[in-house]
C-alpha cells in the first residue's frame, strides 16, 4: 500500500472530533468537525485545507518527474504529501483550472478540469477500495458503512457520504455517530428539520452526547433563531462535562455574555 494511501486511511478512519480543546474553535460552530467512530479509532483533528501536516514542508509539493502527465504531476504533489496537502494541493489546481480563460465552455477549461479530478481519483482509489471491500465483505455491518461515509465527507463528497450515513442508521438505529454526521451533512444542506430529527434521536440514543448536544445547539441559535432551547442545551452540556463550562462560546451560549452571542448568531 502507498504512503498516501495509507495516510488517507488513517485520515478518514478516525474523524475529527467537535472539541473546543482539542483544536480552534471555528467562529460559528464549535461541532463542525466529523464525531469519532464508536469503535475506539485514535481521533485526528482536521488541518486548514491550506496547512499541511506537521513536518510537511512545501517543497515536497514539487512533482515527481517533470514532463509526466501522473496524478502525483497534475495535481504538483509527491508520494510523501499528506492527507491535508493532498485536499490543499487538489484545490489549488481546481482554482487554476476555473481561472483558464473562454469562459465555462471553453475545452481548455473543462479539459483542464477533467484531468484534475481524474488526478485526484486516482490518488485516493486505493484507500477508497480499502473501505469500499470493508463494506462489501460485510453489508451489514455498521460500522463499516459509518467508516465509508467518513472517507467521503472526510474528502468532501458529501453526498456519497450522506448516503452512507443513511445505510448505517438504517443497520443501527442508535449508531450516534452515523447519525450526528448525517445532521451535520444536513444541516449544512439547509435541511434543517430533518438535522434537527436527527439531533434529537442522537440525544435519545445517547444523554450524554455532547457533541450532538452541540451542534443542536448552535442549529437552534442559527436556524431556528432560538436562544432559550439553545441554552438549555448547553446548560445540560456543562452539566455532563463541567470543565466546559469556562469555554468562551460556552459562556456566550448560555448567556454570560450577551456581546458574544449576538457574534456567534
């Protein structure tokens, strides 16, 4: 197996957690990240699309083999790039391409386009076929199925994911992890009566999930413009995990500083 395959599979097994402590806290939601997988997986916090992993230099993004039209070429990467240089690296080229002139139906722009995805696709087929045979030695099995979802949300095919997420809560009604993704997937939609239902089964499921908790706290403030449900939630938040409760969008949220909520809203 390839050094970036392998990196993509540590990447996409364990998902971020939605912890203010454990990495910076983004200005509108503290639970934007991917919940953990229930089964016991080591967590890995999600980098800026623009960072790269620790040690990683820039230099390492030069290609290969000048001249060769590769994957590793395409998109200006080599067989050490990180999971996140990878995203970054797939990113910036797909900005180049939009950039080419002609307009959207310009053939240098669409064939441009064409190879950067086909250099991406390329680049993550492997670990893609690491989950994809989880899921087909075992279709029933849950956590397989949650495991496919992350690598897809974890590389922002969403909708892939999404359908994953289904499958799994579908096989495991109190899988929360499936189901506190799918929220978020939804959420982010604008489909928020349905990422609400969900929240609400996750914290059915589970009266401790503070990760659901969460972000159905900030989907109440944001979506349902809600302050009094929001709060309550994170009141119940600090009750299960007390150490929280000096956290700054914790303290907002509950009403210690008004000044923070109206900028969190």
């Amino acid at each position: 197996m390839s050094t970036l395959a392998f990196a993509l599979i540590r990447a996409s097994a364990a998902a971020p957690r939605a912890d203010p402590r454990a990495r910076g806290v983004p200005a509108s939601r503290w639970g934007r990240g991917v919940v953990a997988s229930r089964t016991g997986v080591v967590a890995a916090a999600e980098s800026s699309a623009d960072r790269l992993n620790a040690g990683q230099t820039k230099s390492q993004l030069q290609p290969n083999a000048p001249g060769e039209d590769t994957p590793e070429n395409i998109l200006r990467v080599s067989r050490g790039t990180s999971f996140e240089g990878l995203k970054s690296a797939y990113r910036l080229a797909m900005e180049a391409a939009e950039t080419l002139e002609g307009g959207e139906d310009s053939a240098e722009k669409k064939a441009r386009v064409e190879k950067v995805e086909w250099a991406f696709e390329s680049l993550i087929a492997e670990s893609r076929a690491f989950f994809q045979g989880a899921v087909e030695r075992d279709p029933s099995d849950p956590d397989a199925k949650f495991r496919l979802g992350n690598f897809y949300q974890t590389l922002g095919k969403n909708s892939e994911a999404e359908a994953c997420y289904r499958e799994c809560a579908a096989l495991d009604s109190k899988h929360v992890d499936a189901m506190n993704n799918l929220a978020l997937l939804l959420q982010d939609a604008g489909e928020i009566d349905e990422a609400e239902a969900y929240y609400l089964r996750c914290v059915e499921c589970d009266d401790r999930c503070v990760d659901a908790m969460f972000n159905w706290a900030t989907l109440k403030l944001e979506h349902r413009q809600d302050l009094d449900g929001c709060r309550v939630l994170i009141n119940q938040i600090v009750q299960i995990n007390p150490e929280l409760k000096e956290h700054k969008l914790v303290k907002a949220l509950r009403g210690d500083d008004e000044d923070d909520v109206e900028t969190f809203g």
